[in-house]
C-alpha cells in the first residue's frame, strides 16, 4: 500500500502487477493503468505494416501487442500493452505479420496457427490512438468482424464470438437451473470492451484475445522462425528437427561399423538413462527412443527435408511448395524488399538464396491492401511497387556450402537493404558480412550468371551477433545504417558503404551502443516486470534475441515534419524486456 494509502500494488503469481486507487469520491477502490510484459524470454517481434505498434512472443507462452498511448492533456507518450491476441499452452517462438491486423504463429507445437484482429480491439486501438475507423479499416466492412475471441475450457484455440453469440448469453441465476453439469460454465467468457486507455491484467487475460481463423500443418517437428513478403501474399516456415532433453554425456561408439556419438539420455522422472546413438553432435539431436531403433531414426532425422522450408499462400492458406537444402535448422529468414527473393540462414553455417519464378504478375504500393492489385504489364516502372506473382514458385538461385561458407559457427540472423541490393548475416563467430554482386552494384538476383560474394569486409563485433537488422533509410552520406544485437546483450549501430577495398576495413564505420548512445538523443521504453524501473543501463541483461526497425520514418505516436529525422528500433530480449530506441538518424 501507498503511504498516503490510496493505492494498492500486487504482484501475481505469472509476474502480472495489479495497482488499485480509492476513488474519494465515492469511496470505491478502481483498478489503474500499470506497466506489464513478457515474464520470460522474449524470442521474436513484428512491427504492423504501418508502424503503428507491436507485437510479440515469448516463452511464457503468451502473445501481446504494444502501442503508444498519449493521455489527455499530457505530451508525454508511453508505451503499454492494449491486447493479448494470444494466451498458448506451449512457448511461442516466432510470429510474423500478414496484413494490418493478421499475424502467424509458432510455437513448440508442429502447427502454424493464423490470427485476425476482432471488432472490438479495432475500436478500442482507435479510441486509444486517436484514430478514425474508416483509416485502420480501409475498405473492409467493420460488420463482418467477429465482436471478440475466447477460449474454451481446456482448449488452446481462440474461438470468435460474434454479436449473436453475446445477445444468446443467459446467465443462471439458480443451480436447480443446470440442466448438466457443462451447464454451470459459460461457453464464452468474452464482455466487449470500451476503452479510453490501457486495459487491466484481467481484461487482458480475458477480453483482448484475437479469433484464430487458420492452422497450418505440415511441419514435423516444433516451429522455429517465419516470414512473410513485403506484400504480405507468401508466408514462409521452418522448424527445428531436433528437439534437446534431459540431462547427458557422450562417448563414443562403433554401431554397425560406423562411428557414432552415444548420449544417454536422463528423461525427466526416469531413474535409468535412455541410450541414444547419432552420428551428428550432441547438442544439434537427442532423441528418447530404445536401441533397437536408435539408428534408423538417426538416418531419418538427419535427411535436408526435415529441415525444408515450407511456403504457404496469405489468401488460400494452402502449402505452396517445400525449400530443401539445409541439413540443420533454419535459424532465420527475410524476404527481398522487391519481393523476389527469400533469403535463409541456417545452423548448418550457410545460407541459402531462393528466387520467386516467373507467372502471372500484378503491382502492389507496398502499404496497399492485397486486394486492391490489379494487373498490370511488366516494365511500367510504378514508383515503390512490389511485384506479386500469384501462385508463384521459387527455386535456389544461390547458397554457400561447408567448402564455400564464411561463417564458421551458427548464422542466427540475416536482413536485407531497402534496396535490395544486399543482405547481412550475424552468426555466433563473431563476424557480420554483407554480400551482393559486387562488381555490377545491381539487386541481388537481376544478373544472370553473376555470382553473390562478399560485398564488406568481415566486421568482427567482438562477440556473438545473435541478431541484425538494416534500416530501410540511408543515413545523409548515403550510407546503410546496421543495428547489432550480441549475446552480452548491447547493441551496435554501424554505418557500412560500398569500398572497392576490402582489405582496410574501412567500409564500416561504428557510430554508437547502448550505454554510449552519444551524440544522438534516444528514448527507451521498457515493457518489463523483470527489469528494475530505475535502472540507467539501455542493454539487454541477457542475448538479444531480435532487432526489427520501424517500416516508416518517425516515431509512433508523434506527428509533424521534423519526425522524418528519427527511426525507431525495437529489440527483443532474453531477459524478458523489449526495449523501443529513437534514434536521429540525421545526426550520424
């Protein structure tokens, strides 16, 4: 309780803050706005096409959606979580978006599942930010829209509730009223809300859920990383083929004349240890299975397929075509900003380039709704178009292999320019590389015949570079701007420029860190219960697990010219913390 004694903080047992305040004038105790987020690793975020909030997964099995809200008669702006799209019984681990208010899901399960903004968050996101239906809505039709989402009791599907479904709502007054005993719970819990301002702990839970519309299978083991194309039409998937457990050693053995790693496995209650035998490292394969067939379920796992990158239509939501080439998980992947390239990293210490082929094509603004295309004659030249080839496949245009790779650990994480004239990739040995066509300068994948090198020298950053991303804006000597994230969890920005020499290191340039942000100016909100609110560190505490940059120019929530000057970073942690910068790009 507060000195003065009129408020009342508590801490629940998920990590959740509930503040209460006495209304002196009547005598009641309100509920309040208070700060929530992730209580475990934060692993992946997606920034809405327009730029205008977040949304994120973690460990805790939960997704949540994080916007700028500004209070009346207050200039300041902080940033809350207004929805809980997503409350799972598995740990999420990836999501991207589709549409303004569409995303995919993964979690530690084999199915993808696709979620749709319901009626009621549409209105309240557009009481809160200020802004008119008819601009989140477009040209869809408000009325279509389920009111809300619930889940059912032992479920882990959101079922939409639709205003009928309210209106049938009948609540029993007397027990002699139940007809049987599934009569005493209510099939939806869901109550419309009208919001001002951030909901409590307990609309969150239970009034801010998003329907589920779709899953998707086709993946044999748990899901790992998504993406999607900048006009939001391919949906790309990959898992991770092997699933660590239990507690092991290893030796080695001879099975059949082959020498192979042996790890007994420890499950989780079992007193006596599971001999596990493979002919891959430890760490990247642990199976609980008898002997008998320990090596035949050793030569499936290890087949490329199983590690395939599956691509699934936005529209039908049907399986496009299966991606094999790596033989370990696929650790990230990043469409070309025009559209026709995918780009994947992989464990395997290599990546991977695929190029859409050729087909039916229209042009798309690339913050258009996907239904509003119409075909068009190539060679138009529309300005900021991006190219969507219906039904389309893709096929390897370029890769890297144990004899070709730089990266000599793990590649976690790749992005593309806004130009698409190039790509980087981070990985565990400490190097950053940019890579392109060097000689012609042209966008990865337009020049037939010509190989994709190394276009940087190797940027060693000093530790693990867990996660990357490259600013969709040049700075104002035209240079590209690179946010590093590395498992100490600090935060790197450097500046890189094309260098016909390579061999100086003279093409990067750092311009700044967490902690050491000067001379530019910078703001940083912390959605966390984890975090100490006056601690003065800007770092993440634990690896940073994902960077992602503002689509637009600006920061959220703040309007007028001289926003073009600032570009905002978002990042994820393991510390359970995702931290928002602001950054003067026209400062560096």
């Amino acid at each position: 309780m507060s000195p003065d004694g009129c408020m009342i903080l508590a801490h629940a047992f998920h990590g959740a803050l509930h503040l209460w305040h006495c209304d002196s004038n009547q005598g009641e105790w309100r509920p309040s706005v208070v700060i929530s987020g992730h209580f475990n690793a934060v692993q992946d975020l997606s920034w809405d096409p327009e730029g205008e909030f977040i949304i994120t997964v973690g460990s805790d099995q939960t997704t949540r959606l994080l916007t700028p809200w500004t209070r009346k008669g207050c200039s300041e702006i902080t940033w809350h979580e207004i929805s809980r799209p997503q409350i799972h019984g598995y740990d999420m681990q990836c999501l991207t978006m589709v549409g303004r208010f569409q995303f995919v899901s993964g979690a530690d399960e084999k199915v993808l599942r696709v979620f749709k903004a319901p009626r009621n968050f549409v209105e309240n996101f557009a009481n809160i930010s200020s802004t008119s239906l008819e601009k989140l809505l477009g040209c869809n039709d408000i009325a279509d829209l389920p009111e809300g989402a619930s889940t059912p009791a032992l479920g882990l599907s959101n079922k939409a509730v639709f205003q009928g479904d309210l209106a049938s709502q009948s609540p029993q007054q007397d027990s002699k009223d139940f007809n049987s005993l599934s009569d005493q719970y209510k099939e939806s819990y869901f109550q419309p809300l009208k919001l001002t301002e951030p909901p409590t702990e307990d609309d969150l839970l239970q009034n801010t859920l998003w329907p589920e519309v779709q899953k998707l299978y086709g993946h044999g083991f748990e899901m790992f990383c998504l993406a999607s194309d900048s006009a939001k039409t391919v949906v790309a998937s990959a898992c991770k083929p092997y699933v660590p457990s239990g507690r092991y050693d290893t030796h080695s053995e001879t099975v059949e004349g082959r020498s192979l790693v042996c790890v007994p496995v420890w499950p989780p209650g079992s007193a006596k240890p599971t001999l596990i035998a493979h002919k891959a490292l430890p760490n990247e394969s642990t199976f609980c299975m008898s002997p008998a067939i320990v090596h035949a379920r050793a030569e499936i796992a290890s087949k490329p397929e199983h590690a395939a990158i599956l691509l699934w239509s936005a529209a039908s939501w049907k399986q496009l075509q299966s991606l094999p080439c790596h033989s370990l998980t696929v650790t990230q992947m990043a469409f070309s900003p025009n559209g026709r390239l995918l780009l994947a990293v992989s464990r395997d210490r290599t990546w991977s380039l695929w190029r859409r082929g050729n087909g039916a094509s229209v042009f798309l603004s690339p913050f258009s709704d996907v239904s509003e295309a119409s075909p068009a004659a190539e060679g138009r030249g529309m300005p900021q178009s991006v190219l969507v080839e219906a039904e389309a496949s893709f096929s390897l245009h370029a890769n890297t292999s144990k004899e070709t790779a730089v990266h000599t650990r793990i590649i976690w994480s790749c992005d593309w320019s806004s130009d698409s004239k190039y790509f980087a990739t981070s990985s565990r040995d400490k190097k950053i590389i940019i890579w392109g066509h060097r000689d012609s300068g042209v966008s990865v994948g337009e020049c037939e015949g010509e190989r994709v090198t190394p276009c940087s020298s190797v940027l060693d950053v000093g530790d693990s570079a867990t996660a990357v991303s490259i600013c969709p804006y040049l700075c104002s000597d035209q240079s590209y701007l690179l946010a590093v994230g590395l498992e100490n969890g600090k935060i790197v920005l450097y500046k890189w420029r094309p260098s016909e020499d390579l061999s100086s290191g003279s093409d990067w340039s750092r311009c700044g860190e967490t902690d050491a942000w000067y001379p530019f100016s910078y703001f940083l909100q912390m959605v966390s219960l984890k975090t100490s609110l006056y601690s003065s560190s800007e770092s993440h505490t634990l690896t940073v697990k994902r960077l992602r940059w503002r689509p637009r120019p600006g920061r959220a929530g703040h309007s007028g010219k001289e926003e073009r000057a600032w570009v905002q970073l978002a990042s994820a942690g393991a510390d359970h913390v995702v931290k928002i910068f602001n950054i003067k790009i026209s400062a560096l």
